[in-house]
C-alpha cells in the first residue's frame, strides 16, 4: 500500500470567479457536517436513502448513556423529526488499525483527536459547531465496558476529555466509545446529547480527494517541527489532496505554535469552511461526477448512531438551503490549568445553555443586502431586523420555508440575546483574501 501519509508538493493556485451566491455564500474533523450540507444542497431524499446504505453504525445504546446531572433542563429533541433541533457529537477518530495504520502508523487503543458538538437549529436556519479541545479537563463518569446496561463498568475519575473515548473504546467497540464520550458530554454540559458520527483518517483523506482537494490560506509558513506529519508549507496560498489536507489538520506542534490542541482547532475550522465552499460550490453541485464521488466518499466514510443515521434523508432534505454565513464555528470558552489541561469558564455554561435553547450563539444580526449591520452592545439584547416577508410555497411540494436571518426575530417576538461572552465564532463565508490576498495565479 503507499504511504498515504506523504504530503505532495502543493499546486499553484490557479485562477478561481468569485461565487459570492452559490460558494461565497461544514479531525478526522467535522467532515460529517460538509457531507450532510452537500446532500441537502443537491441530492433528492431518495439519492440520500440509497447512499445511507453506505453508513456503517453501532447498534442501540440504549441504557448505556449517562443522563445529565445537575437541574433537569428543557432539552431539545435530539430527533429528527421537522420543527425539532438536532443535537449530535461528531467524533474525529485517531484509532490506528486497518487503513488507518498504514495513515497514521501502528498504536494500540482507540483514540478521538477531534470532538465538536453539533447543532442544527429547529428551523434549519443555522448550525453551530462547537469545539471541545482535546485536552479539556472533563469529569468522566463511569461508562459501560460492554452492552449489558447491568455489565461492567469503568470506575469514574477526572481526565482530559478525550479519555473517555479510550475508556469506554477500551474493548474495541466503538459504540461504547461514543456512549463514554456522550455521557462525558452531559456530566460536562448538562446537554442530554445520544446521536453521534465518527470520521477516521482513511474517510477524511476520501473526502478531500472526492472534491479534487482544498484550497487553504496560510498566512504564516506551518512547518511541523516535530516531524510527526509532513506538513511544511510557505505561506499563501495552497491546494491541498487529501494526504496534505490530513497534515495539515492534524499537526499541532507548528512553527509559531505553542504546540496547544486549542491552536491547532482554529486551523481545523478554518478547513472545514474551506470544504463547505466546495462542496456547496458550482464545481461539486454541477457536476454529476464530482457530487456523486463526494456523497458517496461522505457517506462511506462514516460511522453513526442508529437514530442519526436513520434520520439522514430528512435531515438532508431540510437543509437544502442553508447559507454558508449561517454555518458558525466556536470553540468552547476555556483557561488556563494545572498538568497540560485547560478548564472550561463560565461563559461555557451560557453557551451551552444557548444550544439547549436553541438560540443562536454569535447573536449578530444579519440586515438585508444593501442595509446596516446591527451590533448588539455587550449584555444588551440584539434589537430586531427586518425580516423578509416569506414565500408561498405550493402545498406538498416538500419546499423548505425561506430561513430568518441568524439572530433575527420574527414579528412580535423577544429579541435575541447578545453573543455568548468569550466566544470567537467563524463561518462558512471565505474571510482570507485579507489574509492571502486574491485567490488567483
């Protein structure tokens, strides 16, 4: 087999048409989100029902996933059923076995190098991807050890956050894998989260190369120091295939570095928004080939829960219209603690409790094209804006409703709130020719 791993030299950049409607406006990242957006882009729920046969998942959890503790709060339905919010982990794998060896190299146990939680509006207006770092410091309950709810049990302790993948992965089973790291999640959120999606190395390399690769800006030269990947890149800009495209979301100790898992998260979302242009971009949607190389490396790729996996059609249909300015990364509040770890503030309650809601967490108000932006000033809500009046649509024609503007309220209803504190969101809307300048040869 050839070693994956190896970067080749990156392509110059050849000259690319702004498409501010269609691409200008989502580790082992949050490749799952890219997926399910392309499909709602393009493919009919039948396309998306056939290509589900591509999902591998895990079988029922039921009874294995730790309830929140803390106050009972108003959780959304984790269903996915329209009119409700759909909340899932999405989990970057480093497991090392099979193909994945021959990417990342020979290590025992499973391990998960990437945990973002997932967030799909009700009205299918937004998503909101939240980061955890790796390196979180988590109380891990006791998680089961195999599929009996009355079975073996790991004993509870205080770890990074991504332990409790290994923990409950300790036997093999991936499904225990996530149940551990979703009942970490609600001993650590308080959000009742039981649907999740994995991506390894081998689905994520698949991905990238199913579009024809990425283009990323790099506004400072990334070199891995370490030479645990083969990541050395000038700055500017850069097409990266799959193998490069790896590098450069797994390497974490760069030149410019402090060799932090919280550094090198703001380079993955970055990439991520980078594959959500693509693969909504005329060069995916208008061509057969390419779309049906994507879905199909997409679904492949991915390892879900019963309930997510089953609801993919329907969840792909609804977000056939998002906008990538309406898809926003953050990475959860934290600080500085002892041991290598870093502690989750405040500010991370109130977002969290934001998803429970399902209220927008950036809380910035998109005016319409042409009119002023409004700002909310710290602690104030965020005053209203116009909303468009909406269209028709004929009965049973399956079309979506037209989404509000993130952060606007609908007639006669309580403004927003303003941003959660401590939070810098990204989206999907292109922000580097300020860094790179244009991309073009």
């Amino acid at each position: 087999m050839p070693d994956l791993a190896r970067s080749r030299p990156s392509h110059t950049p050849r000259h690319s048409h702004a498409r501010r409607d269609r691409s200008a406006a989502g580790r082992r990242v949050a490749l799952v989100v890219v997926a399910v957006l392309a499909f709602g882009g393009s493919a009919t729920a039948v396309a998306v029902s056939r290509l589900r046969g591509n999902v591998g998942t895990v079988g029922s959890l039921d009874g294995l996933i730790a309830a929140p503790t803390g106050s009972p709060t108003d959780l959304p339905a984790t269903d996915l059923s329209a009119g409700r919010a759909v909340t899932f982990v999405m989990v970057g794998s480093d497991t090392r076995s099979g193909e994945n060896a021959a990417i990342g190299g020979e290590v025992d146990g499973m391990r998960a190098d990437t945990t973002i939680v997932v967030h799909i509006a009700a009205d299918r207006s937004r998503v909101d991807a939240v980061s955890i770092p790796r390196d979180s410091e988590a109380s891990i309950p006791a998680c089961h050890l195999d599929r009996d709810p009355a079975g073996r049990m790991s004993r509870p302790r205080t770890d990074k956050f991504n332990a409790a993948f290994s923990i409950g992965g300790s036997t093999g089973d991936v499904g225990l894998a996530a149940a551990c790291t979703m009942s970490t999640m609600a001993a650590t959120t308080g959000l009742a989260v039981t649907e999740f999606a994995l991506v390894d190395f081998a689905g994520f390399q698949g991905m990238v190369e199913a579009i024809g690769g990425i283009r990323v800006c790099v506004p400072t030269a990334l070199k891995d120091y370490k030479d645990n990947t083969e990541l050395d890149l000038a700055a500017g800009w850069h097409d990266l295939d799959g193998p490069q495209a790896l590098d450069y979301v797994r390497a974490r100790y760069v030149t410019g570095s402090d060799g932090s898992d919280v550094q090198r998260i703001a380079r993955q979302q970055d990439f991520i928004a980078a594959v959500v242009r693509k693969a909504l971009s005329a060069d995916v949607l208008t061509s057969p080939v390419s779309l049906a190389r994507f879905l199909d490396a997409g679904t492949r790729s991915l390892t879900m829960s019963d309930g997510l996996a089953a609801g993919l059609p329907g969840l792909a249909w609804g977000l056939r219209g998002i906008d990538p300015s309406t898809v926003t990364f953050v990475t959860v509040p934290w600080g500085s603690g002892t041991k290598g770890r870093i502690v989750l503030t405040d500010d991370a309650t109130t977002l969290w409790e934001r998803i429970a809601a399902d209220e927008p967490i950036t809380g910035a108000v998109d005016a319409p094209v042409g009119g002023p932006v409004v700002e909310p000033t710290a602690g104030a809500a965020a005053a209203p804006a116009p909303v468009p009046a909406p269209t028709p649509a004929a009965v049973g024609s399956g079309a979506a409703p037209a989404p509000v503007p993130d952060g606007a309220a609908a007639a006669g209803a309580p403004a927003l709130p303003a941003p959660v504190p401590g939070v810098t969101p990204r989206t999907g809307v292109d922000p580097d020719e300020a860094l790179c300048g244009p991309s073009s040869s």
